[in-house]
C-alpha cells in the first residue's frame, strides 16, 4: 500500500480506542488525519481546511445532524460511516442519504484503505476530464 499525501481525513469518534483503530487503518494510505470526539469539533475543523473524507460511526449522527445535513454543507467531502454494529436498514440510509459509503468496520478493514484510494482517484479523475 502507498501513502497519498494529499488525502486528509478527518476521523469523528467519541471513543478513544475506535479512533485509534481507525487512524491505525487509514494511515496505510495518508499522514494527513485529523481526530475530533464530536461534530461540532469536525464541523470547526472543515470550516478552515478542506477534507477528502470524514470517517464517522454511524450513532454520532442524529436528528440535529444527518448525513443529509453534511452533504449539503460538504459537497466536496465523502462521508464514510462505519459501523461495529451495522444494520442492512442503517446501510440503506446512509447511502441514500448521501454518504458514500457505508463500511462494516469488523469485517471491511483490510478494505477500507483501498476503498479510500478509489474514491480520491474517482473524484479527482472527473474532475480532471
């Protein structure tokens, strides 16, 4: 696996130990990765420095704050949820919704870096055609 500089990430999680595994995960592929344990914090951080993903677990998202909510602030930033307890309902919400994608955590870690990859070549080659 190669590191992509360019890629930032921004890691939202109020457990520890999550962010950690998944900082672990994501930092095959880039150095560039921001924590924060809400999204009030992630929401600060994105207002000053674009993000290519913000990796979140799905039970931080709510009524106040919905994915729909993030794509129509964040075009820009793939929203990836990832879940140690997925559901297939939670799934289809998610993504239509607008996240792209939705990743059970236990079962995809080995993926989630190449996953990542595909997405950031995906949308910066369109934008490059």
């Amino acid at each position: 696996m190669f590191i992509i500089k360019q890629i930032n990430i921004l890691l939202v999680s109020k457990d520890k130990s999550y962010i950690q595994k998944l900082e672990e995960i994501v930092s095959k592929i880039s150095r560039n990765i921001i924590e924060c344990t809400n999204f009030d914090k992630a929401i600060g951080k994105l207002l000053f420095q674009p993000f290519d993903f913000v990796i979140t677990d799905y039970n931080l998202l709510d009524e106040s704050f919905t994915i729909e909510n993030f794509t129509d602030a964040y075009p820009e930033t793939d929203l990836i949820i990832v879940a140690t307890k997925p559901s297939s309902r939670d799934n289809r919400k998610a993504l239509k919704q607008g996240a792209r994608d939705y990743i059970n955590i236990k079962k995809e870690t080995d993926t989630l870096p190449i996953k990542l990859i595909d997405y950031y070549e995906e949308k910066y080659m369109y934008q490059a055609i």
